[in-house]
C-alpha cells in the first residue's frame, strides 16, 4: 500500500495491538469534524486500499476535502469488508463461483484459488411459504414443504459450505438474513486475520441490506453481478455521494410506535428525493432512539430511496452489541477504535456538514399505517376508513364489486365483504427485529383474549420471526399462548408475506373473492406493499405496526375508523375499543427489560450454523468441483466459460447486428429480470413440462436462478413489457429477422433471440430513458447476455445496471445530442454495424441499414466509465477477468 499520509498506526485495546489506518493523520489539511459519519467510512477504506492505481492520493484529497453542497462529480472506489446474501439471490454467486472452478481446472490452474476473497455469509431466508398457519403443527409443516420444494438447492448450498473457503450458510428456518445480520453476523467493527481494524461495511444482494446501517454499519443492496465482483477482491466503482442528514429531536409520544416513526420518515424522504444520495441521521434525539428503533428506520432507506441511512456508533450501540450477545473483548474493541478514528457519537460533539438537512420531531409522530399501494403512501390510522373508501371507488370503476359473499367456513357462517382483511401477518425484518413492537402486539393480545376478542374466521393470520431469539423472548414474556389464541402461531422463520411467501388462502375465502370480485385487505408489519406482491387475489395492502397487525385480524375490516369505532364485542357483550386493549409505552418497558436478555441471543445462535435435523440429513460428498447433474432444472453449470482461453478476447466487432426489441423509457429491471410465476405456456413452462416437470412444481423464478435454461428463457418475458417492434401485442414477444430480411410471426423473445444466435448473428436493445431503473437484478444482465445481446442503446441507463451489463460483457450505449431511435427514424427492422470501438472510447460510429437499403447512421456515448470497466469489457465479463487472474 501506499500510505501517502502516513496513516498506518497502533492502537492497543486491553492486552493486545492492532493496527489501524488513523483518520486523524490527516488533519490538519482537512477538517473531518465537519465529514458524516458515513463518509469516515468511505475515507478510511480508500486510505486502508491505496495503491496509486485502483484509489490514489488524489481520491482521498478529493474526498477528504468534499463540499457536501457542491460536489465534484468524481468517481472513487468502495471495497466492503464482507459481503452478505440471501438464498434467491446467492445461490446464482455460488453457481458462477461452482462454475469457474470448472473453468479454472480447464485452464489448468489451481481450483483452490476460486474463493471468496471477503468473508461471505449467506442466509436461507426467501423460500419458506405460509401454506400452513393457525395452528402449532404450522411450523414444522411449512418447513417440509420448503425442504422438499427446494432439496437440489439446498444439497447445493451444502456443498458450497464445505467446499468453499469464506463462505458459510445459515440454515432454513433460522431467521430473515437483514436480522441474523444485526444480531450475529455485523462486527461494527472489524479485524482481519492480520491484525487490521477497520470499519464494518457490507454489500448484500438483498436491498434491505439497509437494515444494518441502525449499528453503524455501511452497506446496501447490490445485484449479484456487483456481489460476485466484491466476493473475488475487486472493488465497486460510485460518485461521491450527496448526504442528506435528518436532524432528530424530541422523543415518541404515548402510543407511538417505531413503525409509525419509519413510516413518518419514509414519507418525509420520499418528499426530498434521496434516490442514489446517503441519508445519515444525527441531532439529541437520536439519544431517545434505541438500536432496535434505528435498525427499523435504516431497515426502510430502499422505501424512502436512498443508498443508505445510517446512524453513528454510541453507547446504544454497544448496548445493543451486549444485548445481542457478543463478547464483552469485541464490545471494548469496537468503543476504542470508534472514539480513536473520531467516529465515536456524544450529543455535545460538533455537527457534521451536509448536503441539505431535514427536521424530524419524534413528538410529532402518531399511529399511521402505510397503503394501500405504496410504503411511502403513510395514512394516519384516523383515516383508514376514509382512505379504503377513496381506493375502493377508484377499484369499482374497473372492475365492479358484486358484494358481500355468504361463506361457511371453519364451522361459522359469516358474510364477506369489500375491505375484509384475509390476510393479518406479523412478518418481515422491519420489524421482527424490534422488541418493543412485538412485545407490543403480544399485549395487545393479552388483553385482548382477556376480555373475550378472537381473530375473524376469515382472516389467515400468520407470525413469522426474523429469529429464534424472538420466539424465546415472547415465550418468557408468556405472551406467545396469547398471540396464539388469535391465530398467530408462528409459522416460519424466514422472509414469507413481504415477499408474495404468503401462501394460499383457504379454498372458500378464495373463491368468494373472485366470485364476487372483491375487493379485500392485508395487513402486514413488512416494508413493501406493492400492487399484487402480497398475494393476486388481495387489492389493497397496508403495512402497520405488529400490534395493529393484531388489531386489524380482530376488527377483520379496513372498512373501519379504529380510533372511534369498536374492534368488537367482548365475552360480557359490551363493545371493546382499541383505546381499551392498547399497552402503555411503560407496561411494554417492563416487559422487555424483564424479557429480552442477553442470554436468551447467546443460546438462540450458539450453533446458528448447524440447523435442524433436515438441514444436518443432508449429506454431501466433499470435493473441489461440483458435480453437476445434467437432468437438474435448479442448478445448472452456465455457460459464459465455454471455450475460453487464458488469453482476453480483446475488444469485440459488432458487425451485422439485429435488433431483437425496441423499448420504451423506464424500463425496470422487474421488466427484464425474470420474476414471479412461470407460466405454463411460456418458453421456461415448456422447458420444465418437458423435463417432466408438473405444472404443480414450477416454483418459481426466484426460486430457480441457478439454472441460466430456465432465466433465459423468462429474460424479457414479463406480461407488461411492450417491444415496439410487435404493435398492439403486450408482453415478451418480438419478430424474428432473418438474413433474407423477411420477418417472421409474432413470438417469445427467447425463440426469436435463439433463432439470431444460431444464424450466428448479434443482437441489440434499443431502448428509451432510464433504461434499467429499479432493484439491482443481476439477471437483468445475465439473462441479457445468454440470449445473444452484444449491445443496448439507451437515451439513459440507472447506474447499477449499466455496470452489471459491462460486468457481463454487453456494451452499453447511449444516444447523443437529444437524438433517439424515434427521432432517427427506427423501427427494429435495421441491420447495425459499430466502428470504433477501441479501449477507452468515448464514442462509437454506429450505421443502421433499413431493408430498402437506406443508411441511419449516428454517433453514441459508449458508456464503459473506468479502465477497470474496459479491462472486464476486454475479458468477456467480470468473472472471466477474475479467472484469468487467479489463472496467471
């Protein structure tokens, strides 16, 4: 390393010395009391990794000496301490590690060199589904289910856990990944087997990675393509960020809960605009804000848009390190290197400088829920009635309510109506995490069976925890018997309503819904209440706090002003208001601080990676490469290290290119990725029923990312999309070109694109603005590049998606001067050609012939940023660069 500043120090911490790269040698050339928080991290890494060539001297001057109201628009590099996944999402990492392996024994390497360079720590959070609640047999039963769904994934993962060095799984029914992260996996900060301290910071491929910036911790949500990349040592390229700090003052009012807090500053940012900006929050008040209050609001940064927020390290933060149970030596670590590099909070010290600053006043926050649509669309719980009512005029005018149906079911007749809430689950990092709320809801319930209240008949009610710590604290609190007589038995640990895992409704709620067209409610503690992810035949979804939760499955109603109208009657016949069961702030205190101990987390994850008896039954054969079976449809070994050589192919020629869609703007990775169901008579449908596989056991698509046969096949396949090559036609489809320029039926873009790949011709995207926008999917890109795509001309592309395409190997493009494929005049029916692409261009010369012989031709941006990006454009990918590395 270079050490231009001479950073490089001791520190001593009890008995023993570390080293540490010191903040404070810089000074006195720059003020870092006036950096955030978030920035000190971004600092200290680009010291720890200077090396003149990757990060220089001039990337830490640039921002040691940012102006956070006029910032240059300078590129630096982020090298995260560990990188942190989820099973959707990390088994692809593990499939392409498992593949390059492969790679590397055919180059003639040294297999044992494809590890993971940073510590990885995956989390089987994603798979588990409620098809099973309401009863204690519901755990155990949904658990089999999940086992037997997904055995090849799960044998897989297994091997990755005993080949792979830096790698470890936590086992199914554990816990959601974003809580195991903050009360197991995050050191704040960390040490390295050589005896460095450093701040904690962590890529995850999940976007509610957030969660863990409530202890100090720097990391978000990447795609998989960025994971891989940060796995094998290379680090991630980011402007400068804005950072917009939120000044907290006051304390909660009676009542008031962290969710209704979240909800209130999810709102409050999505008004600013923090999209791709750091959110850091500071001021007193952040004093009165538990760990677990802050770990909710850092849980929400993807709702409110932002990179990030993030709190600093105090006191609260090593309470909560003790509470959770990490050893006393680390705790004492974390303090001293906190107070040394000057990252240390008190409410005396200065405030940092920010990009702009907003006011939150705890005192003003009051009992909201979210909904029914949006997380930032937050309605006061006075006007949930009101705001049902407005949704519901708006849902009668596309598709009319034949009202209330009469249904029997579980031995009652009842009628069923518009604005019913079927589903009433306490589910989701956001706030499984929280103690204070769910002791909450377990009060509420107390009282509730009390005086006689119990669950509608209609409601599926379902508790599934972020951890096993959480069933033990409840069990101690003897709250959990309580949440059970309402039906919230827990039912999995794991990520299962947010994520659409809400299993079916029973058969005669169903069919009362659709019969009649209703339009029903659910009610859910998570943090994304999108339009059909909770479940398609639910139209409107509210997120609210656990004991609202609670509340709501009572009431049975969103049609209802709990604040004034009653939830029901009790057992002597009289009505019971909310106001009459709600838990005063100091009745739940008491609960906890008796409750919620140290102890109980200490024997909850004494031996977190060992699982159950389903996870310790499968057994797999140790061995450096995986043994792939060739009649799997999970797992599958990819091919984007077919053929290759140690030798980079160079810059590629794109020459006699065909158009396979022309797109719109906005087109989201939700559009590209594939998601969701996969359809019987869908490419990938047809690819699974001729591999013998039932319509029954599809899956889904999230389920199946480890074999690239299936996502290809669902790569552009989304219902909505609309290619402007096939007018008039919703959905993934285009028209096949042929060299004799005549042009085939409307069909999927998977047999189009596989028509042009065995002609041996490439393909190109044409697209409008904001090409890529939304969650970083990794098979976005992937899927992009196996269907033959060799470039995408955009107007504009969202940042993380542009690099996973270069990462890929597909070269991204962007029309110049205001010009677009309407303004030029193209239809998709063009034959392209590109001149000039050479390493470190700017721009590239692109003709497009039209079948009558005419020529388009036009200049674009070629949008390859850094020499880092054009040495992976040289190699083909990300990966192949790293394997010719590790080869050499």
């Amino acid at each position: 390393m270079t050490d231009s500043f001479k950073t490089k120090a001791q520190l001593k911490v009890g008995s023993k010395t570390y080293t540490y790269y010191n903040l404070k040698a810089l000074e006195p050339q720059f003020k870092l009391s006036r950096l955030p928080y978030s920035i000190k991290v971004l600092l200290e890494q680009l010291l720890r990794h200077e090396d003149g060539v990757n990060t220089t001297k001039t990337d830490i001057e640039a921002l040691a000496g940012a102006d956070f109201k006029a910032l240059p628009n300078k590129d630096i590099n982020f090298t995260p301490a560990r990188v942190v996944l989820q099973d959707f999402t990390g088994v692809p990492c593990v499939v392409d590690l498992a593949a390059m392996r492969d790679a590397m024994k055919s180059l003639g390497g040294d297999m044992g060199k494809v590890n993971p360079l940073c510590p990885v720590e995956l989390v089987i959070d994603h798979s588990v589904m409620i098809d099973h609640y309401g009863s204690k047999e519901a755990l155990d039963l949904n658990a089999k289910i999940e086992f037997k769904r997904n055995e090849e994934r799960y044998n897989f993962l297994r091997w990755g856990q005993e080949a792979l060095q830096n790698f470890k799984a936590v086992p199914p029914d554990t816990g959601i990944v974003h809580q195991v992260n903050i009360e197991y996996l995050a050191r704040v900060v960390f040490e390295n087997d050589d005896g460095v301290l450093y701040p904690d910071s962590c890529f995850g491929t999940d976007s509610h990675t957030t969660m863990v910036n409530g202890i100090g911790v720097l990391g978000w949500g990447v795609g998989g393509i960025e994971a891989e990349a940060a796995m094998l040592g290379q680090p991630s390229s980011m402007l400068i960020p804005e950072v917009i700090g939120v000044r907290v003052t006051g304390k909660l009012a009676e009542g008031a809960t962290a969710t209704d807090l979240v909800l209130t500053v999810t709102e409050l940012l999505r008004k600013r605009g923090v999209v791709e900006k750091f959110v850091e929050f500071f001021g007193p008040a952040i004093a009165n804000l538990s760990a677990s209050d802050r770990n909710t609001i850092g849980n929400m940064a993807p709702e409110y848009g932002a990179t990030c927020g993030i709190f600093p390290i105090d006191v609260e933060t090593l309470n909560y390190l003790r509470l959770t149970g990490r050893s006393e030596e680390h705790i004492a670590v974390v303090e001293a290197y906190a107070k040394a590099q000057g990252m240390w909070w008190t409410p005396e010290q200065p405030e940092a400088e920010y990009t702009d600053v907003l006011h939150l006043d705890l005192g003003s926050i009051k009992p909201s829920l979210a909904g029914p649509k949006r997380p930032q669309d937050r309605v006061l719980l006075t006007d949930v009635k009101a705001n049902f009512r407005k949704a519901f005029e708006a849902e009668q005018k596309a598709r009319p309510s034949k009202g209330p149906a009469k249904v029997h079911h579980k031995d009652q007749d009842f009628e069923l109506k518009d604005g019913a809430v079927v589903i009433a689950a306490i589910t989701s990092c956001t706030n499984t995490s929280n103690p204070n709320v769910l002791i909450g809801a377990g009060l509420l319930a107390q009282k509730a069976r009390a005086l006689g209240l119990k669950s509608k008949p209609w409601v599926k009610t379902s508790l599934a925890p972020g951890s096993l710590a959480v069933t033990e604290y409840l069990k101690k609190a003897n709250l959990l018997e309580d949440l059970e007589h309402l039906g919230f038995f827990v039912s999995a640990y794991g990520c299962t309503t947010c994520i659409g895992n809400s299993g079916p409704l029973d058969e005669p709620i169903g069919k009362a819904i659709n019969d009649n067209t209703l339009s029903v409610s659910a009610v859910l503690s998570g943090n994304r209440n999108f339009e059909g992810r909770v479940h398609q035949d639910v139209r409107m979804n509210y997120l609210a706090s656990p004991p609202l939760v609670v509340a709501y499955a009572i009431a049975g109603s969103t049609d209802i002003d709990l604040s004034s109208e009653p939830l029901g009657k009790g057992s002597n016949g009289q009505d019971v208001f909310l106001k009459d069961i709600w838990p005063s702030n100091a009745e739940i205190q008491a609960v906890v601080a008796k409750a919620v101990t140290s102890e109980l987390f200490k024997k909850s994850y004494a031996d977190v990676l060992k699982g159950d008896e389903r996870w310790q039954s499968i057994r797999v054969t140790r061995s450096e490469t995986y043994p792939w079976n060739p009649k799997s449809t999970y797992i599958a070994n990819p091919p984007y290290f077919v053929g290759m050589t140690k030798t980079p192919p160079g810059i590629p020629t794109i020459q006699g290119a065909r158009v396979l869609a022309v797109l719109g703007d906005s087109i989201t990775t939700d559009h590209i990725s594939p998601a969701g169901d996969i359809k019987k008579d869908g490419p990938a449908g047809k690819f699974l029923e001729a591999h013998g596989v039932a319509k029954a056991d599809f899956n889904s698509f999230g389920s199946r990312r480890g074999n690239h046969e299936i996502m290809m096949r669902g790569t552009f396949a989304n219902t909505r999309i609309r290619n402007q090559m096939t007018p008039g036609v919703e959905g993934g489809v285009s028209k096949y070109i042929g060299k004799d320029g005549q042009a085939g039926p409307v069909e999927p873009i998977y047999d189009v694109a596989m028509k042009h790949v065995a002609d041996g011709t490439p393909q190109v995207v044409l697209a409008g603005k904001e090409y890529g926008t939304g969650s970083s999917r990794d098979w976005a890109a992937k899927g992009t590049i196996l269907l033959g795509v060799k470039a995408v001309i955009s107007e504009s592309f969202e940042r993380i998606h542009r690099s996973n395409l270069v990462g890929m190997g597909v070269l991204p493009l962007n029309f110049v001067n205001g010009e677009s494929a309407q303004s030029l005049g193209l239809d998709g029916t063009e034959v392209f050609d590109f001149d000039g692409l050479v390493n470190g261009a700017t721009e590239v010369s692109v003709t497009a012939t039209k079948a009558d012989g005419s020529k388009v031709q036009f200049k674009a941006k070629v949008r390859i940023n850094t020499p880092k990006e054009w040495e992976y454009y040289e190699n083909g990918g990300v990966l192949q660069y790293m394997l010719r590395q590790m080869a050499a």
